[in-house]
C-alpha cells in the first residue's frame, strides 16, 4: 500500500527527532555500568590491599591499589587513598573524583585469628 502523500517522509522526520533521544539514553546507560564497574573493581581491590596489609608495608599494598586503580580509570580522575591503623583494625578509603563522587569505606581486623 502506498503512503498517501502527505505522509512522504514522516518515517524519516521521526527517525530524524527520536536520534538525539536515543543517543542521549545509550549515553546515560553507557555512563551508568561504567561507574556501577568502577565501585564494584574500586570495592575488590580496596578489600585486597586490607588483605595485603596483614603480610606487608601498608606503603607497599597503597601503591599496588593506586596501580590498580589507575588502570580501572579511563581518563585521569583525581584518586585519593587513605589508610588508617588502629589497635585491631585497620581501615582503608577511597575517594574518586567522578560526577558525583565515588567514596568507599572498608575495615578488617589487623590481625586474623
């Protein structure tokens, strides 16, 4: 069936207003698992460097996590790593520069039993 004539080219109007939308959600999607990815890897390596501290320097297990995390990062946001002893625990920070803020917190014991 032909369209009629005052619909010529509608499908491609459409196509042509429905594009920015549709690049914009991908967008938005793309950016979302990218920083859902970052957490989840930036949360797995801070518990590994805990872990690290119980057999080494705690300078030594920081610069293995900021290896680590600078080849997580696409481009080059800020990074910040802390670690903090206590009597039996020792408790590890990171803070990443994304829009908003990426701040995880974990402790463990010092020594384990």
């Amino acid at each position: 069936m032909k369209p009629h004539r005052s619909q010529a080219g509608q499908g491609i109007i459409e196509a042509l207003l429905s594009l920015p939308l549709l690049f914009l959600a991908g967008s938005i999607l793309t950016l979302l698992l990218y920083r859902a990815l970052v957490f989840h890897l930036t949360n797995y390596h801070l518990h590994e460097a805990l872990i690290c501290t119980q057999d080494a320097s705690i300078q030594l297990c920081q610069k293995e996590l900021d290896a680590r995390l600078s080849r997580i990062l696409i481009t080059q946001q800020t990074v910040s790593v802390r670690f903090q002893k206590n009597q039996d625990r020792i408790k590890g920070t990171v803070r990443i520069e994304l829009h908003p803020p990426l701040r995880i917190e974990k402790s463990i014991r010092r020594k384990l039993l």
